[in-house]
C-alpha cells in the first residue's frame, strides 16, 4: 500500500469568496498545507489553514477523487488550491484537466 503525504507551508493572499460576493478582501498569510494521496484507494485528501490562528481564521478540508493516477474529482471547497494541485503534480498525477477546469 501506498500512501503519499506532504506537509508544508506557502505565503499567500487569501480571503473568503461567496457566490454573493463580488470582490473579495485578501490578505498576506501564511498558510500551513497538509495533503495525502492513498494511490491504491485512489482517493486522498488536504487541508489547509492559516498559521496564524492555527485556522480560526482560514481552513479548509477536503477529498480528493482519482482515477487510476488522474486527479478527476474533488469535494469540501469551491475551488481547489493551486498549491495541492502542485503537490499532487509533483507525485506524478496526472492533473492537466484539472488545470484546464480550474484555469491555473
């Protein structure tokens, strides 16, 4: 059994986005980011938040959806981090739709 896991920490602008919100406040943080990919269950996950407040203020959670080693699926944001989509890259995933539907 393989189970891949990182963890790691990136600087970045972020803010909370909804579909009622137009422009979003973003602010300089830095944001701790731990992401898994169990390659034979095809499924992993991540989380992410701010280090700051150890996540009171920024968190976020999800799954991850593989189908063999293409990253085709995910829940929990509206949006998938680029940061976890160059993790799982540099695993060898195969994430180019990925980039395309989410344009990063």
């Amino acid at each position: 059994m393989e189970t891949l896991k990182k963890k790691f920490s990136k600087v970045r602008y972020v803010g909370w986005a909804t579909s009622m919100s137009p422009i979003v406040e973003r602010e300089k943080k830095t944001m701790e980011y731990n992401v898994w990919w169990d390659k034979d269950d095809q499924c992993g996950g991540f989380e992410m938040y701010d280090e700051e407040t150890y996540g009171e203020d920024y968190y976020a959670a999800g799954c991850l959806d593989f189908t063999d080693t293409t990253l085709d699926g995910y829940d929990g944001v509206f949006s998938l981090d680029e940061e976890v989509v160059n993790c799982l890259e540099e695993w060898g995933a195969d994430v180019k739709q990925m980039r395309e539907d989410l344009e990063l």
